[in-house]
C-alpha cells in the first residue's frame, strides 16, 4: 500500500515515493547530484525519509523511468549524463556536421543488412517487392542513444553495402554522387518495449522519439525507414522564417 503525504496549502495528496523522487529530481536539477555521482543507497533513503524498502525503491524506479538515472545492480544508482544530442531539422542531411559542433562522435554498430521481402506500405512508396533491409544502433560518445530501422532500394544496398553497414546512410549515398532532394518526415512518441529497452539501454516504457522519414532523389523515393531515440538523450530543432511579400 503507497503512504500519503499532504503538502501544505493543497488539497491534493500524493504518494510518498513520488515526493521523495521529486526531492532527488530537485538535487539532480540543482546540481548537488552531479552526472555520475552515486545518488543514496536504499537503506540510505529508508532513513532520511522514515520509509520502506519498497518505497524507497520506487523512488528511484520513477528517476530511472525520466532519464534521469540509471541502475547498476550491485553498485546502485547513479546520475545520468543530462546533454542531449540536438539534430536540426532545417538540415536533416548534416548530422554528422551537427554533432562535431558539439562535440559528439557518432559510431554505427549494424544489427542486420539483408535482402528482404517489404511490406506492402513499404512496396507503395519504393515501388519495389525487395529492398535492403537494415538495422542500426547509433551511439554518440559511446553511449546507445538511436535505433535506425531503414529500407533502402536493392541495386543500392547491392552497390553500397559494405559503406552502409559502417557509416550513416544518407552520407554514404551522397558521397556516391546520389543527392537527396527531399524528406518527407512525421515525429511522433513512442516507449521501449523489452527489445528496445536492451539495445538503447533503458528501461521498459521509457520514453522515446520515432522520427519517420521517406528520402527522395530526382527519380522519386530510395530510402525509407525510421530512427527511434532516447528522449534523454536527444532531441529535435528547427528554423523557421517567414516569407513576407514585398510591394
């Protein structure tokens, strides 16, 4: 059963172990916690805020479960790091020029690349039954933060396969001479599920952005595909300016 605690001048209550994460949260934000430093102990907790072991623990499973920590069994808790990878939506082809002016080495680790039957939302808008299937874990300093899911037309997968297994994909086909003239793109939000949750790093239900693209050259569509990301860890900016007529 959660214990209650009643805040002065308000009438709503909640439970104990979201106070007490929300007083950790606080220290994070304050930086009296500072990334990597070891946040209390269970026991620790149990203490300071008279509560239980499972209360205590929930505590820290709501921090786990915003990004803010991560667990390491048998050592504890610890703060995460809080900098998020900012990629700009004004010019989607440069993410590799985005992240050196912060300072983040982008590193590809390839899942899977093979030929594959598509679906049929797939066959419609690459006008193909087969493509190049791939799928991708960015890290960005070393650390999980983005799953590449992506089809890619089949006498370029062909062509370009061993370059795509290492490198981003649209950097690799434009250094071949084949331009994007278009993304069509929709963001939306997401939360990791067991398989997810393993290969980002996060726990189950933890919040992540999916950003759906379709790339398109002069000749119509060759990739489509989407990048799912930690919403800890990243995040998406955009330029917009307004055309004013002139008389």
């Amino acid at each position: 059963m959660d214990l209650y605690l009643r805040l002065p001048n308000f009438k709503m209550t909640f439970p104990l172990h979201l106070t007490i994460s929300e007083k950790l949260r606080d220290r994070i934000l304050s930086g009296m916690y500072q990334p990597g430093d070891q946040l209390p102990s269970e026991h620790q907790l149990m203490a300071e805020f008279e509560v239980s072991r499972i209360t205590a623990r929930r505590a820290i499973a709501n921090l786990t479960q915003q990004g803010l920590v991560n667990v390491q069994r048998g050592r504890g808790a610890f703060v995460s790091m809080q900098q998020k990878v900012v990629y700009s939506l004004s010019s989607p082809l440069l993410l590799e020029a985005d992240l050196a002016q912060q300072e983040i080495e982008i590193t590809v680790q390839t899942l899977s690349f093979e030929r594959v039957a598509v679906p049929v939302d797939v066959q419609k808008v690459l006008n193909c039954a087969i493509a190049y299937q791939q799928k991708k874990v960015l890290l960005f300093n070393g650390v999980p933060s983005c799953i590449d899911m992506t089809y890619i037309l089949p006498e370029l997968g062909k062509a370009y396969g061993k370059e795509l297994r290492q490198k981003l994909t649209f950097t690799t086909l434009e250094k071949h001479g084949i331009y994007i003239k278009k993304i069509d793109a929709v963001i939306e939000c997401t939360q990791a599920d067991y398989e997810m949750g393993e290969q980002l790093e996060v726990p189950l239900g933890h919040p992540l952005i999916v950003y759906r693209h379709t790339a398109y050259t002069e000749d119509g569509a060759i990739v489509q595909g989407e990048s799912i990301s930690r919403g800890d860890r990243f995040c998406y900016s955009i330029q917009i300016e307004r055309m004013i007529a002139r008389c």
